[in-house]
C-alpha cells in the first residue's frame, strides 16, 4: 500500500464520531435547521454532508489528513469551505482560498449515494446482488495559479492545472465509504486519461472494458510512442481506431472495491480471464492524419513536448 494512504487511514481509525458529526456552537447551523424545517420533506436535504459529517468536521478531517497542509506548500490558504446539501441525494462540497469565485475554485465534488446491481458478465454467484455505493458524480481538482507546459500540458475537461493531489483525494474517498459502510466508490469516466490515471484502484465492473483499457495503455502509451495528453485529445476527437475502425469512448462504471465480496469479484478467476481475453482481442492506433487535421480545434494551453 502506499506510504501516504496508509498513514490517512491509520488517521481515519483515530478520528472519533462525535469530531466529524459535531455542529458549531455559534448558530450557524441553527440558522440552517430553521431554514429546512420551513421546507417541505422533499426538499429539506440535510445539516449533514452525507448524513453524517458536519462543515466543522470536514474542516477538522481535511487539517487532520494533511490536506490543508498540502495545500498551503503550493501557497494557498485562507480557505473557505461551500457545503450545498440542500438536495438530498445529491450533495456539493467545494474548497476555495482567499474568495469565493472561479478563479480561487481548489476543489469540488458532487457526491450521491447509489444502489447498484452486481450484473455481472462471468459466472458469479454475487450476479443480481445489490450494493449501495458512493458515486463521484463531478470531482475538480485545479491550481489557478499555476499555467500548462509541456510537461504538463492541458487535459480534456481542464481550465487549470491538476494540483498533483489526486491520490489523497481518491484515499479520502475510501475512508468515506468505510466510515459510511458503503461498499465502493463508483465513478463513469469521461475521459481517457481520467480512466487511465486511476486505473491503479478503479476497476470497471464489465471485465472487457478494464481489459480494453489496458490495451489501449499498451498500444498507444509509451515513452516511444505518445504523450497521455495527446492521447486522451485524440479520443476525444475521434483519431483513435480500434481494431482497424473508428474508436468511440466508452462511458462506463468503474469502482474501486471496499467490500469484500467486491474484491472477491475484481479478484476471480472468471473476471481475470474475460479481462485477458479483452486485452488479446482489442489493438489501437492514433491515426495520424486525423489528428493532424483535427488539432487546430484544440484549446490554448495544450502544449506537447517536442518530440509528440
């Protein structure tokens, strides 16, 4: 495991109920009771993050895990916290520094929790189970102060840089779904890379896409061949074949397994044959010609190193 997530989640055993759950003493939430009690029950949503933590825990857990500490050595600080869970299936968290507006925008999540059903492709006797998880529906993670390069050139779907924290972020999520006893974190990718860069816990529920991931990663990421970037642009622009014919991406559910019949699942013979079989089966190329006529259509900032 790795050095940082085992340490956020021998802090998670620590961390008591009562710090996470407790309300502020100054009214506040008060102020907000009032307000959902003259809403009708459809639309009272709730104090709680989740139905469990409060604004003041998030504030004590993100100083606890180093999150705040992180942020302040890439220089922000002064944070302000936005809690939106006034509709009660769909919850909003976003961190600011200093204002609160686009341009000082940190982090946002919009979080739900979600029954699903185990419809599994191979043998299994966990088909037709169902298992109420906690879904990303948006996640931001952003550096308003920093501008793309070469090294770090512009990803699909990104306004700024990335803050290099996606790892602590993704183990904050874990710790969420065991603290709620929920049994993964389920997230539809929407763009290559978003897929490739987690592929590490993510796992797609349907082995055949976990298994053409991976042969999209084989065949078209390399130092030899192309940067992830111009990888993740191409698909999204249509450059990519797969087996010969135009490639279209495929949304699909990923989850990072926290039950232990989920892992069992990931883990099975069965899932780990179909994956193999997809991996053999599917080849890619980026066709060259049409990323040529297609990259004048790319935003500013996307800047490749020299030799892509």
């Amino acid at each position: 495991m790795i050095p940082r997530r085992w340490k956020m989640l021998e802090i998670a055993r620590r961390l008591s109920t009562h710090r996470l759950t407790r309300l502020n003493d100054q009214g506040t939430e008060l102020d907000n009771l009032n307000t959902l009690l003259h809403r009708s029950p459809d639309e009272r949503g709730s104090l709680f993050f989740l139905g469990y933590y409060s604004r003041e825990g998030i504030y004590y857990a993100l100083e606890r895990y180093g999150i705040f500490e992180e942020l302040r050595k890439r220089g922000f600080d002064d944070f302000i916290l936005e809690l939106d869970t006034h509709d009660p299936y769909r919850h909003r968290l976003a961190l600011y520094y200093e204002k609160k507006d686009d341009q000082h925008l940190l982090a946002e999540v919009v979080l739900k929790r979600k029954v699903i059903t185990l419809n599994a492709p191979v043998v299994s006797h966990l088909s037709g189970k169902q298992y109420e998880v906690l879904q990303v529906e948006w996640l931001v993670l952003q550096n308003p102060q920093k501008a793309f390069t070469p090294e770090r050139p512009r990803l699909p779907g990104q306004v700024y840089p990335g803050l290099g924290m996606g790892e602590m972020v993704v183990t904050l999520l874990m710790i969420v779904c065991w603290r709620l006893r929920l049994a993964g974190v389920l997230n539809v990718p929407e763009h290559f890379h978003n897929a490739y860069m987690y592929s590490s816990v993510f796992y797609y529920l349907n082995p055949e896409y976990n298994g053409r991931l991976k042969a999209m990663a084989r065949d078209l990421l390399n130092k030899e061949k192309h940067h992830l970037a111009k990888v993740s642009w191409a698909v999204d622009f249509g450059c990519v074949r797969e087996n010969g014919t135009p490639f279209q991406w495929f949304t699909a559910e990923q989850i990072i397994p926290i039950h232990k019949e989920l892992k069992e699942y990931f883990r099975s013979a069965e899932y780990q044959e179909l994956e193999t079989a997809a991996r053999k089966k599917f080849r890619y190329i980026l066709d060259e010609t049409c990323w040529q006529r297609c990259k004048s259509q790319l935003p500013s900032g996307v800047l490749f190193p020299e030799k892509h």
